[in-house]
C-alpha cells in the first residue's frame, strides 16, 4: 500500500512541476521578447522551434521509454529543463534561443509521454478513473507558477534570480518524485501505425474539438501575457491576472467536471462547455480592460477545462475502435497543436494585433457546436 500511495503522490507532484515552470514561461514571455529584442513572428520561431523539438521526440518515444523506463526518461528530462532553465535568461540572440527552445522542446516532449504513461500505468493499476485528477494537477501547477511569477515581476526581481529560486528547489523534488515511480514499464508498441484508418465521424469530431481546445489553451498560456500588456496596458502582477483567472477556472473545472458530467449527462455538458468557451472568448474579443479580462480568461478557462478529459473517456468507449488507438488520435491531436498552436497565432498577432490571436478559436467552436448538438446519441456514451 505504501507503494501505492507513494507513486501516486509522486506523479501527481511531477504533472504539478513540469507544468509550474510553464506558468513562469508564460508571464516571462514578455520578458523574453524584450530580451531578444524581436517582434511577434521572431516569439513566434521559439514556439515553432520548441514544437518541432517535442513533436521529434514523442515520435521515437516508444523506443527511448523502451530502453530506459518512464521512471528514468522522466527523471533524465526533468533535470535536463531544470538546467536549461538556468541558461535561458542570458540568451540575447533570437537563433540561439531557437536552438534551445528545440532542446528544451525534445525533454519537454518526452517527458509528456513517459509521464503520461506512468499515469495510466497507476489508473489501469487502481481500476478507476484518475487520469483527470492527474491532469488537475498540471492545471495547478500552470497557475501556481504564473501567480508566483506574476508576483516576482511586481517586485522586479530579474528573470535568472526568478529561475534559479525556482530550479534550486523543484530540481531536487523533480529527483526525488521520479525515484518513486514504478520502473516496471509495460510499454505497448507504436500505435501511430493503427491510426491510420476510416475514422467514424465521432472520433474525427472528438479529434477537431480536442484540437481547438488544445489551440485555446495553448494560446492562452503563450498570449495572455502579452495581450495584458499590449492590449489591456497592464503592468506588473496584473500582466498574469488573465493566465492566473484562466487556469484557476480550470483547475476548478477539471475538480469537479466529473460529477458535473454525470449530473448532466455527456451530450449537455459538452454542449455547456463549448458554448462557455464561445462566451469567453466574444468577452476578450469584445472588451479590454482588467476586469473582462479576469472574466473572460475565467469563463474560457472553466469552459476548456473538461473538453479533453471528456474526449479521451469517449474515444475509449467508441465501438469497433480500439480503446488505445482512440486515445492515441486523442493525445496526437492535443499535443500536436498544443504546441504549433502559439507559433501560428504569432503570425496573427503580426499582421492583426494580439486582441486577434483568438479569433480562429472562436470560429472553430461554433462551427463544431452545430454537428455535437445534432449528433446526440453519438455522444451519449
């Protein structure tokens, strides 16, 4: 039982790092474009950069887990981050940072998957539903370092003394958690050979949608701060207020999204989700001031929350698809735009302006919002 209790725990706490120095990234980012002196489409190459770096990775990361286990890829990858965060503040050139970003891309990408995988071990394991609450953790993570950054901005503490606070002491925890997962790896081969057939219309739907919130909540962790600043004219802590408001919102959400899922059955609540999503972000459009802001990020956070979760418990269950290779589709389709999606919305950003950087989402949603109303019993599973 102490085994048990003791990799939970510790995978929970490592979603919970990894996904901390991601809130600092997120309020930095401002300070990142300041300190290479570029533009939105020179931000953007790092996003580009980073993505190739993780999409290369999680393509060979069967054979790399195979080799070494999740246990020891994760723990390879975590301290890998936690000394490339050291070096990032003194990088002054735009090239040079897309090298890195790269580098940081491949043990970002990997990691994705080996704990990923570590969870799922633990939930076939426990035999009941706990890949949400290890996600609830990567929320808290994203929000507890973007408000403690936030507030390290207010007080102009430099971005190296921010970073090297933050790896002298999640570093060692990074080590110390990944000794307790389980080294006894179960690794399936390469589904992505098994993705390759006559989707039903569920899963290519499930896939979009996963998509768009991928591309919602990826926007938000790159933009959001830079919205603030440029758009809104925020300074200081309230640079972060929007990332704060949309990843508490969700920390919320993914919480309590279970019973809310069963009080109003599949079909309703993906149909709530969506249309909250829709709201958001009309708001941020619409609007830009602090408040709208907090709102807005709020509702949009609350509304992309329980999308994914809910797509890979649904394209578990489609018949005559195999549940691994449903959720396969599910996790290329997040990741992967999870991680181009700020690089494209750069380009937006360039040539329309920040406050346009959404717009694309919004389309996207109230587009698949007409097929998931009409096709209700393909969700009601």
């Amino acid at each position: 039982m102490k085994k048990k209790i003791n990799d939970i725990i510790a995978c929970k706490f490592l979603f919970f790092i990894i996904s901390f120095y991601i809130g600092l990234w997120t309020i930095r980012i401002p300070t990142v474009k300041d300190q290479l002196s570029t533009d939105y489409v020179g931000i953007s190459y790092t996003f580009i950069t980073f993505a190739i770096g993780s999409i290369l990775t999680m393509l060979f990361a069967s054979k790399i887990i195979k080799k070494l286990s999740s246990k020891i890829t994760v723990m390879y990858a975590g301290i890998t981050q936690g000394f490339l965060w050291l070096v990032i503040p003194f990088i002054t050139e735009l090239y040079f940072f897309m090298f890195f970003a790269f580098i940081f891309g491949c043990c970002y990408g990997i990691y994705e998957v080996a704990i990923n995988l570590q969870a799922s071990q633990i939930e076939k394991r426990e035999r009941r539903s706990m890949m949400s609450g290890f996600h609830a953790f990567f929320s808290l993570g994203i929000l507890a370092g973007s408000f403690i950054t936030s507030f390290f901005l207010e007080w102009q503490i430099s971005f190296f003394t921010n970073t090297l606070i933050y790896v002298i002491i999640l570093l060692p925890l990074s080590f110390i958690f990944a000794n307790f997962l389980d080294s006894d790896e179960a690794v399936t081969g390469n589904n992505k050979s098994n993705i390759f057939f006559k989707w039903p219309l569920i899963l290519f739907l499930l896939a979009i949608l996963s998509m768009t919130d991928a591309l919602t909540e990826g926007g938000v962790d790159a933009w959001a701060a830079l919205y603030m600043r440029d758009i809104v004219g925020a300074e200081g802590f309230t640079i972060g207020i929007a990332t704060i408001s949309f990843n508490l919102l969700m920390v919320i959400g993914r919480l309590i999204g279970d019973r809310l899922r069963d009080r109003l059955g599949v079909h309703i609540f993906l149909i709530l989700l969506i249309s909250l999503c829709i709201v958001g972000l009309v708001i941020i459009f619409i609007y830009s001031s602090i408040v709208s802001s907090i709102i807005g990020f709020g509702v949009l956070g609350f509304g992309a929350s329980s999308i994914v979760p809910l797509a890979y418990s649904i394209a578990g269950k489609i018949k005559g698809v195999d549940s691994t290779v449903g959720i396969t589709i599910i996790s290329i389709s997040v990741y992967g735009i999870f991680m181009i999606a700020p690089g494209l919305m750069g380009f937006i950003a360039q040539n329309f302006g920040v406050n346009y950087v959404f717009s694309p989402v919004i389309i996207l949603f109230v587009i698949f919002l007409i097929p998931i109303i009409i096709f209700k019993k393909k969700f009601n599973v």
